[in-house]
C-alpha cells in the first residue's frame, strides 16, 4: 500500500467555518457515504469507479500494457506521436495525466500525445495534420457511447488521413478504439475493421472514467506507470471511506464545501500555483460541474492559475463580489529546481533573492496569496499533493471522484447523471438536419435568424 501523497487542510477557514459546524456535518457525511457504499443512492448504476481501483485485473493491466508497447514500437522512430481523440470524460483524465507527469513541453515527451475530438475546429486538425505529416502515427479513439459527433467527426478526418498514409489494412493496425463492451457506431467500426478496442464498463460514466481504459490505455503509451496510478488510487480509497469528517478525507472535503455553499459561497476556485496542474483542475472541473449541476443547484467550479493569474483575475479575487470559496491545490515538490543567479553589479536589485530557490519564491508567493484572500473575506483550504509521480495523481483522481459523489447527496441530487448536456446536442442536430430532429428544426429556424458565427 502507497504512503499517503495528499492532505486537505481546513483550518485557515475558522473565520468562516467553525469545528464544531463542521463536527455537525458528521450526519450528512454518514448518510451519503452509506447511500454511497450500500449502492442505493441516486445513479446507483454508475458506480463501477469505486471499485476500479482494487478490482481492475492484472489481465487487463497487461492487455493494455501490451498494447501500449506495440503501439510504441511503432511510432518509435521519426519523433512518433499518438493522436488520442475524444471530448469531456474521455479526454480530460488523460491530458491531466499527460501534463502532470511528463515534460512541460510536449517537444520533450517521446512519444507525443495529441488531443483531437475535443473542439470544431478545421485550424487546429489541419495544423495537427501538418504537424504529423512526417512522423509515424497511431491513433487512439475514445468514446463510449460511440456517436459524439465531435471526436466522431475528427476521427473520419484522421482515419482517412491514416488510410491514405498506411493503407486501409496498415492504419487498422495503428488504430486503437476505446468503447462500449457491443452499443455504438464505434464499437460496429472498431469490428469491422479490425482495430483492437478496449471496453469502458457499463456502470463507469464517462468523467469518472479515467482509471478505465479511457485513461490507462493512452498514458500507457504515453509512459505512465498505469499500475501506479491504480495503486494510489486504491491507497486512497483507504483514507477516503468512512462515516466522519475525521475518518474520510474527502467526506471532510464534501462537508466543507457544502457548508461554504449554504453561507452564500457558491463558487469554488481551485487555484493552483504550478503551471503542471492546469488540466487537473480542468477534469476536476468537468467531474465536479457536470456531477452536481442540476436541479437549480450545485456549486460552480472555476480554476485559476497563479501567479499568472494574479495579474488578471488578482484583483477580483481580492475585491469583487464575495460569493467564492478558495482551494489552493498545491505540489509539495517539483521535479526540479532553479535558483535564482548572484549578480555582482546587482543592476536588477534582484541580489536579496539570490540563491533562492523558484520554489521558495513560489511559497512565499502563496502564503500572501492565501493570506491577502482571507482577510479580503475569501474563505480558502489547501489541498497538498506531495509530487508529480503517478502514485500522488492516482490518489487525487480518486479523492476528487469520492468527494464530488458525496458532495452530490449532500446536495440532493444524483451526482452520475448530465441531462442538461442533452440541451444542445439535440437543437445541435436538429439544426444539422440528423433524421428524427425535423421537429424541432421547424420550431428553431426562426430563432437561429440573428445568432450566426
Ligand atoms: O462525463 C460524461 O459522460 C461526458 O463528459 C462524456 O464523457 C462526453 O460527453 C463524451 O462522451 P462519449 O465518451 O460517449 O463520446
């Protein structure tokens, strides 16, 4: 079992919050958690994630692995990339996998990821098609339902790109599909034309789905220790299990930002103080926003970067409107580390700082960050993790998943289900002519008259 890579500290929030309110959530914690673990709450049919952790085989670990390595092998020369395609649930965990753990700079990962499927957007896939065009490349699609127009669109481009590259019988070897185990025009595809495919369980939603082949499979290729990762997420399960917010970490989360919530505190800001974190924030935005809003509830998730975004949204968070609450999600340590240089003419009159390392500033930085937010009235906990190792990351995806579902029943609404996506997607089709929409094509067409791109 991992030792314990993350810690969330409440204790800055005195003012706002006292132990003893936060003892009194005890109830709402026990009763969720139960709802939870009896498999009896709201979208008790979407609860495969709990036991992704301890339960996903060593089989399969090896399948995807296996994969992985031949798939490697063959982008390996001429500065190989996979292109991974897909939107929300099945993106989101890998790219915040990707940008955790590797380089910063995707000129230094061997191989590259490439995210497709995720926007329309004939710029960016003819830049990326550009981009690739002297390279080996495999190409991973991802979606479980199988008909998400975005990547389903971006992956005929790509497939025809591939086709015409290796051929119809070379590119269905460099093809991988992630999808349903039968349901779906990918899965029928992935058949007919041979591609390997992985299969998303039934009872895992799509933003939960990370530690499913979703993520495991383009991280493995990537060169993440996807065992790992699923290692720290079952050591998390450890200490985020329990009736109290003593016991149960993110049970202690869940509490907190409920009761910040019914103060008037309906936005939470993830801030982050390490550049490595930006698209941990964005899945955690997706799982949190697409989780709890609903039913004319739900706390709105928002993610800042600092310090770049001290210097934009800075003053807001210090002065404006003082209905958010703060978590300083945080990296104990980088994988590196920079001093800052001794000049000996000190024209910059940077010398007091010389032999300081950027961490040391980056600390210092946060502290009056934290410090100026709550005396301008913002509320803020931390969250440390203690690096950028799979273990640490594999215990954060799996914290933020068992907190945001408990949040859910706290909140009274059922945390596995998104039927306000639909909204679009259906006048979406109807205003592309898709069989079955002519209805409500009829009632929008007046209406789309003054709002074109
Ligand atoms: O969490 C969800 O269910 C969604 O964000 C989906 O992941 C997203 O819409 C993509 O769906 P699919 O994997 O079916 O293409």
């Amino acid at each position: 079992m991992s030792a314990r890579n993350i810690d969330y500290n409440d204790k800055f929030l005195s003012a706002f919050l006292s132990p003893s309110e936060l003892e009194s959530y005890n109830p709402a914690v026990a009763q969720a958690e139960k709802l939870l673990v009896s498999r009896t709450g709201a979208g008790n049919d979407f609860l495969g994630w709990l036991d992704l952790p301890a339960k996903t085989s060593r089989d399969l670990v090896k399948s995807i692995t296996d994969k992985a390595g031949e798939i490697r092998d063959s982008i390996k020369d001429k500065d190989g990339v996979l292109i991974s395609i897909g939107i929300g649930g099945s993106y989101l965990g890998a790219k915040a996998a990707v940008e955790f753990c590797s380089p910063s700079f995707e000129e230094l990962r061997k191989p590259r990821v490439l995210f497709a499927g995720h926007t329309i957007n004939s710029d960016y896939l003819a830049d990326m098609l550009e981009l690739v065009k002297d390279r080996e490349v495999a190409v991973n699609v991802i979606s479980k339902s199988g008909t998400t127009t975005e990547p389903a669109i971006a992956f005929r481009i790509v497939r025809e790109w591939m086709e015409k590259r290796y051929g119809r019988e070379g590119a269905a070897k460099r093809i991988v599909a992630t999808t349903d185990r039968a349901k779906g025009a990918l899965r029928k595809l992935a058949k007919e034309e041979g591609y390997t495919a992985f299969e998303i369980p039934d009872d895992v939603g799509g933003r939960f789905s990370v530690l499913t082949p979703v993520g495991l499979f383009p991280l493995a290729v990537a060169g993440l220790d996807i065992a790992k990762l699923l290692e720290g997420a079952a050591g998390a399960a450890a200490f985020c299990t329990g009736e109290s917010v003593e016991k149960n970490l993110a049970g202690r989360y869940a509490a907190v930002r409920n009761i910040l919530f019914r103060k008037g505190y309906t936005t939470e800001v993830m801030a982050t103080f390490q550049p490595q974190l930006h698209f941990v924030n964005e899945w955690w935005k997706q799982l949190s926003g697409e989780s709890e809003g609903k039913n004319g509830t739900g706390i709105m998730p928002a993610g800042l970067d600092y310090t770049t975004d001290l210097h934009s949204l800075g003053q807001w968070m210090q002065e404006g409107l003082r209905n958010v609450f703060e978590t300083f999600m945080l990296l104990k340590k980088t994988a590196k580390t920079m001093a800052v240089p001794k000049f000996a003419d000190d024209s910059d009159d940077l010398n007091y700082l010389a032999g300081r390392s950027f961490e040391d500033i980056n600390e210092k930085a946060f502290q009056g960050t934290i410090l100026a937010h709550l005396d301008g009235g913002v509320p803020a906990a931390v969250l440390m993790l203690a690096d950028r190792s799979e273990t640490t990351l594999g215990q954060l995806f799996f914290f933020f998943e068992k907190a945001v579902a408990l949040s859910g029943y706290m909140l009274r609404v059922n945390p596995f289900d998104q039927p306000g996506v639909e909204a679009y997607k259906k006048n979406m089709f109807a205003l592309l002519g898709k069989a079955g929409f002519e209805k409500q094509a009829q009632a929008l067409s007046a209406r789309t008259k003054d709002i074109s791109i």
